[in-house]
C-alpha cells in the first residue's frame, strides 16, 4: 500500500464523519417515507449524493415516473459535471479505467479537498480520499435506517454542522493569505444569501443555485483577479 | 424488476454519468489564462455558496449554529486542521445548545 493513499484515508476522516450523520438523517428520512431499509442502504451505496438522494426518496415516495426521477437525479446533481471537469486538470496522468474508478467518488467534499490541494493527486491518494467517507455514507445510513432512536438528539445537532465546519477549515487558512480567494468567497457568499432571500430568485432549487451562483461568481474572479501563480496554496493544516 | 430496483437503477446511473463524462472524456490540458483563473476559483466559489448562509440552519437554533461557525473560523484562521475545527464548531454546537435549548 501506498504511502499516498493513507495520507488519502486520513484526510478523509472528517469528511467520513460528517457523512455518517448526514447519511443517518438520509436513512431515518427514507424509512419514514415508507422505503425499506434496504433499498435506503443501496441507495447510498450506489449514489453518495444527499440532495439527489433525498429528491429520488421523495419522488419514489410519490411513485413518480423514471424519467421525472432521471430527470431530477441530473438536476440536483449536475454540479459533479463541473466538479469531474475542474479535477480532469488536477489529476495525475492515469488510466482510463482509473479514472472511470475515482468518478463514482466525486462527491462536494471530496472534490473541495482534492482540487484545493497545493500539488496534482494521483490514483492512490484519490483512491484514500474516496473509501473512508463511502464507508460513513454507507454506516451512516445503515444506522439511521435502523437505529437512530438511540441518538440523542443534541448530538445529532451538534454533528450537523460538522460538514460546514469543514468547508470553513479549508477556505480560510487560503483566504487568509491569499486575497483574491477571500474576495471570490465574499462574492460566492453573497449572491447565496441574494439568491436565498429574494423570493424570486429561492424558487431555483438548491442544486441550481449552487450551479448558478458558482459560475457567476468564478466567471467574475477570473476577470478582476489572477490567481496566485504556481497555485502555492497553502496546505491545509493535518 | 420491481419499481425500486428501477428506481436504485436510474439515479445511480444518471448520478455516475454526472460524474464520469466529463474526468474520463476531457483530457487535454486548458491553455488559456482566463479558464485557468476560473477552475482555479470554482472550489472557492461552491465552498462559499454551499456553505453561507445553509450552515446557519444545520442545527436545533441559528444562535448555536453561529456560535458553531464563529468557532470554526477562529480555528481555521489559526490552521488548526480539518478535523480539530469540524469538531470544535459541533463542540460550540453542543454547549451552546446545552444552556439555550
């Protein structure tokens, strides 16, 4: 085994946290609309997507047609076509069967830690980065769908917000030394809170706003900005 | 086949399509500065978005989930790691949420 790829497993320990309770949520919300449990369990194990999974659920719930859950399911989910492209300039040469491999993974997480690395991964860093939060999103589930009473309910609180906690450890340590980055997040933050409070504009379902939102807002930092050169951005901390 | 094999069938499919195009299919290096500069800012970008103002209503009340955020952005600023701010923002969560709610 690679050095690489446990340097991957590691990093994705937090994400693998935060996973589990989302995932959990997922598995409780799935049983209550009368899915069983083992369908939420495939579900996750073949998708690793929240919106799209809980839209599907939803759907399923109402018996919508395949084509209105195809449909929705490339909506919600569309975003990873953009997220896929941006990591096709950031890994390493490799195969066609590896990369055919890693593209199941790339989930918001795992494509913010891996396209904000300072240098170009590989296969098995990727492979590592990709397998601990699979693990979380499957247990996750696995346990909401059976056990969540057990839970109390201030810590399933307190976990919700491990995600964000995340997200928040990995732009500011670059914002801070990097100006251009800090402008793009105020200017991503902003058209968020616009589009999340202007009752015209929150019609846009989540998957799009964050479509939406993310074009403009690098459209506009390309423009006004250029990025620190040889990407020397900062290595988040372990 | 019953109606949610189908329905495991089509999302997952669509889900992996999503994702797959675009890393296996697109290979060749981008040349131009501005496409450059603007993959560079995409992560930012989604980061920003995703998370203002959502991270706000992932808890039992906006007061716990701010203290949560202000938490994880003085660790973060202090390079605390992923892991140490994730949790010292859930641990701001807990305790905040112990003496309001």
């Amino acid at each position: 085994m690679k050095q690489s790829f446990f340097s991957g497993l590691r990093d994705g320990i937090p994400i693998c946290l935060g996973y589990i309770v989302v995932s959990m949520s997922f598995g409780m919300f799935a049983v209550a609309r009368g899915i069983p449990v083992s369908t939420a369990i495939a579900l996750s194990m073949t998708n690793m997507t929240s919106a799209g999974q809980f839209a599907a659920v939803n759907l399923a719930g109402a018996c919508a047609t395949f084509t209105e859950i195809g449909l929705a399911t490339a909506v919600v989910n569309i975003r990873y076509a953009l997220m896929s492209l941006v990591l096709s300039q950031k890994i390493e040469k490799m195969s066609f069967f590896k990369r055919m491999l890693l593209a199941a993974g790339i989930t918001d997480e795992v494509f913010t830690l891996a396209s904000t690395r300072g240098q170009k991964v590989g296969f098995s860093y990727m492979a590592g980065l990709i397998v601990t939060p699979y693990i979380g999103w499957s247990l996750g589930t696995i346990l909401g769908a059976t056990v969540n009473s057990l839970m109390p309910v201030s810590v399933v609180s307190a976990m919700g917000i491990t995600l964000y906690g995340m997200f928040v450890a990995i732009v500011v340590p670059v914002a801070r030394e990097e100006r251009p980055v800090l402008m793009t997040l105020l200017i991503a933050i902003s058209l968020s809170c616009l589009f999340k409070y202007t009752p015209a504009l929150a019609a846009l379902s989540a998957g799009w706003t964050i479509i939406v939102v993310t074009l403009i807002t690098a459209s506009l930092a390309a423009c006004l900005f250029t990025p620190v050169e040889t990407a020397k951005s900062v290595e988040v901390a372990k | 086949m019953s109606y949610l094999t189908g329905v495991i069938l089509v999302t997952s499919l669509v889900t992996y399509l999503v994702r797959m195009l675009p890393i296996v299919f697109f290979k060749r290096e981008l040349s131009s500065q501005w496409l450059k500069a603007f993959m560079y800012y995409i992560p930012y970008a989604v980061l920003g978005t995703m998370t203002f103002p959502a991270i706000l209503e992932s808890t039992r009340s906006t007061l716990s989930a701010g203290s949560g955020f202000l938490v994880a952005i003085i660790l973060a600023y202090f390079n605390r790691g992923l892991l140490l701010t994730a949790l010292g923002a859930a641990a701001a969560v807990f305790v905040v949420e112990y003496f309001t709610i």
